[in-house]
C-alpha cells in the first residue's frame, strides 16, 4: 500500500539526480533541484487555485509552504507537502502533513482554556475590578498553565525511532509561540511514522508579504532558530545531515551601571531578555541574573531580547510605581538609537500607530488601528549613508517591539531596522540600541541621567 500524501514524481529521478546528504534546513544555500522541482509543482497548483487559500492574498496574508522529498522502502521517490501553522482556518487539509499534536485531545483542553482566559482578561481590564492585582496573577498562572498542557501534546519524533513532547525538548524553558507548527517539522515527522527516507527540504513563502515586507512570494528561506533551533536537530537524529551554519555568538554578561538601595541600572547585552516570560519563569534574563539582589526586583520597562544598552530595575513595589508614572508623564526618558535600512522622508517626526500581538505569530506584532493598543514613537535623523538612515528614537508608549515595527511599517518610517529577522532582514544583530536614560530619582529627588555607547 502505498503511504498517504506522497507526491510521485513522473518522470522519476535517476539515482544520479538524487542528493547524497540531506542539507541543513538552516542553510540559506538553494535547495536542491529536485527539492525545488517539488516546490515549484507545489506552486503551480497552489497558483491554478487547485488548492484552496482563503485570506492568502489579503495584506500581511502569506504563509510558507514546505516539501520533503522521500524515497519509499521501494525505492520510489515523490515529495509530502506542508504548510505552516493552519490553512484556512484549519490545521488538518488533504494531501498536507498533519500537526504534531492530536486534535481531538487538543479540544478537550484549549476551548475552555481561553474562555477562561477571556474572561479574566475582561475582568483585569474593568477598572471596578476591586483585586485587579490578584486577577493579574490569576491570568498569568493560567497561561502558564495552558501553555503547558498544550505543548505537552506536541509529539516529536526523531530518525532513531525516539519520540520527545515539545514541553521536555525546551526545558527549563517554556517552548516559543509557533514551535513545532512550521512546515518542516510537519514534515520529517509524517516522513518517519510512514517509513519514509527523508532526501532534500524546501520551504518556501506565498500569497502577498508581511505587512513589513521581508518576504516575497515563492522565495525560499532557511527554517528559522528561534522556533525550529531546537526542534529540527532533535528530529533529524539519526539521519545524514550536512552541518548547520555556525550558530549565534556566546551572550554578554550585563554590566552594572548604577545600584543603589532602590534602583538598578544595566547595560543589558543583545540576546538576553530582560526578564523571564510568563511561560518561562526558570528562563535565562537580566532580572534573573541579579534576582539576588533583591527578591522584589522588578524591570520598569523591558527592552526586547535582541536589542542591547540600558535598563532600569527597581527593589520594590513603590519605586517600581514611581518610576513608571514618571515615563507616563514623559518626566523621564529612554532614548534609542538605530540604523535602518535605506532612506526616510523628512528628518523628525512622531509616529502614531496601534499595536497588537499577531495571532499566527505570537513573536511578532501588527499595526491595527481597529483593534490595537494606542503606541507612540518620536524620532530624529541624526545621520544619512547612501544606504542607511541612523535615527535617536523615543517610545512614549511602551509596547513590545514598537519601536521595531513603527521603524518597518510603511505608514511609520517605512524601513527596518538594520538586523531585524522578524520586521526586516536577518543580520549579525538588530542595531537597536538604548543609548541614554534620564529621571528623577523617586527617594532622593536626584535628576539622574546615564548613558551607554552604542557597539555600531
């Protein structure tokens, strides 16, 4: 019987065309020609409309797409199809790999579990809510808490016949959003529960760009570290794989620029988060690594993960309070500096554009100005390159990545950050970096301003 999904290619491949070594999925190199041949035959139903893709075509629409040549026991060679995440609104569609989690267990735990979310969520946001403290907390456990169940029901598979949840693969950590529902795990893991030998991988991007514009349709692109960086080399145990590309630089320690009795200040490195997420409480952050300076330690305002320079922390609940009114009421300032690609209109400006979390891709966030939280970005030129702009930017809002999509989108400044893999093109690093930090001090009355220079 022949296995489910299996694409056969006519007329099949000489064994002269076949790769020897199945290439690193992190390699950005093309992929093999017959991986290609795949990918483009994938393409041209995908282009006939053959296959239904509802929403692909709306703004910010696409996903990727992947294919897995195989050889059968038989030695016939064909290719399996995936998609990222859901297509359609569904994650089960014919002729697809399937996820990596059962459906049916999946839906006896994760309805009620966001209904519940909702809820506290309405709850937290009613400012009658007389324990809104408490209800924060209630929240945050419960995410945990789903997030738990939900990764345990990721079942992954290696070529050595082992099998691991999602949850024991990240560990201590809590997994990234998206993990494990990339096109390519889908993939090798449907691959090897119908004894099928994986030969050469490609995923590839369609239907229209992100709203940011960093990917282009029919591109293909290497799987990405963050979210297959842990799960792809598990899987790929036991089979004869080409090395991966070098992988990131060891992490910076943070200096301590200031300490006192109520306050922290530190020169945070690129690729520490600021603090543990609330998935993660065990993660590897800045608040974790001086958590013994004070059980209360709190960040005032995080600075994203890839970005580096100064970070304010406080040792309690009231210089926490104080300090965040101060930032509030634009009495203190964090200002930034970047170099994006390409060139800006004009040389200063404000920025104006709501904010929310992208539902597909929890890591990234959408301009939304139906359903977005209010954000606000001052910036100023402050030099010009025949091809980059380098700018002082002031978030007088302070949502997650902001700064890092008011800078992307066309209707804020129109051009990434410079090494920005989510909202631009992946680089050496996101030159992003908090350069100068003014306040006043809320024990003393001190006006305090430090400054740390940017590595670029």
């Amino acid at each position: 019987m022949s296995p489910p999904h299996v694409t056969y290619f006519a007329p099949p491949p000489s064994p002269a065309e076949l790769p020897s070594r199945l290439a690193s999925p992190f390699d950005p190199s093309p992929p093999h020609p017959l991986a290609r041949r795949a990918a483009e035959d994938l393409q041209s139903q995908l282009r006939r409309g053959d296959i239904a893709t509802e929403g692909l075509d709306a703004p910010g629409g696409g996903k990727m797409f992947g294919v897995l040549v195989v050889a059968t026991e038989d030695g016939r060679v064909g290719y399996l199809r995936a998609f990222s995440g859901m297509l359609n609104g569904r994650w089960h569609v014919e002729g697809f790999a399937p996820p990596l989690f059962d459906s049916a267990e999946r839906d006896t735990f994760w309805p009620e579990g966001q209904a519940a979310l909702r809820e506290l969520e309405s709850r937290h946001a009613d400012p009658r809510e007389p324990a809104r403290a408490e209800v924060e907390h209630l929240r945050a456990e419960r995410s945990r808490q789903l997030w738990r169940q939900l990764t345990d029901s990721y079942v992954l598979p290696n070529a050595r016949g082992e099998q691991q949840s999602l949850t024991s693969l990240f560990e201590p950590e809590a997994p990234p959003g998206g993990a494990g529902d990339c096109a390519a795990p889908k993939l090798f893991a449907w691959a090897y529960a119908h004894h099928l030998r994986p030969l050469a991988l490609a995923e590839f991007w369609w239907g229209a760009p992100p709203l940011t514009g960093e990917r282009i349709e029919g591109g293909y692109y290497p799987a990405c570290q963050r979210k297959c960086g842990r799960v792809l080399p598990y899987m790929l145990e036991g089979l004869d794989v080409e090395p991966a590309p070098p992988g990131p630089e060891p992490i910076e320690e943070p200096r301590l620029v200031f300490e006192d009795d109520w306050l922290l200040v530190v020169d945070k490195p690129p690729g520490l988060p600021s603090a543990p997420s609330r998935h993660a409480r065990q993660r590897d952050s800045v608040l974790a690594r001086f958590q013994q300076r004070s059980t209360e330690l709190s960040v005032v305002f995080a600075l994203d993960a890839e970005a580096s320079g100064l970070l304010l922390l406080a040792r309690d609940a009231e210089t926490l309070a104080a300090l965040r009114r101060q930032f509030a009421r634009r009495e203190a300032d964090l200002r930034h500096v970047a170099w994006l690609e390409g060139s800006i209109s004009g040389d200063h400006g404000v920025i104006e554009l709501p904010l929310r979390t992208d539902t597909d891709e929890q890591f990234r966030h959408l301009i939304d100005p139906a359903h977005g939280k209010r954000a606000v970005t001052e910036w100023q030129v402050t030099e010009r390159t025949d091809t980059r702009t380098r700018v002082t930017l002031i978030p007088r809002t302070r949502l997650a990545h902001q700064l890092r999509a008011h800078a992307a989108h066309p209707h804020g400044l129109n051009a990434a950050i410079v090494g920005d893999a989510l909202y631009g093109h992946d680089g050496p690093r996101l030159q992003l970096h908090a350069e100068t930090l003014t306040f006043t001090h809320p024990r003393t009355g001190k006006r305090l301003t430090f400054e740390s220079r940017p590595p670029f």
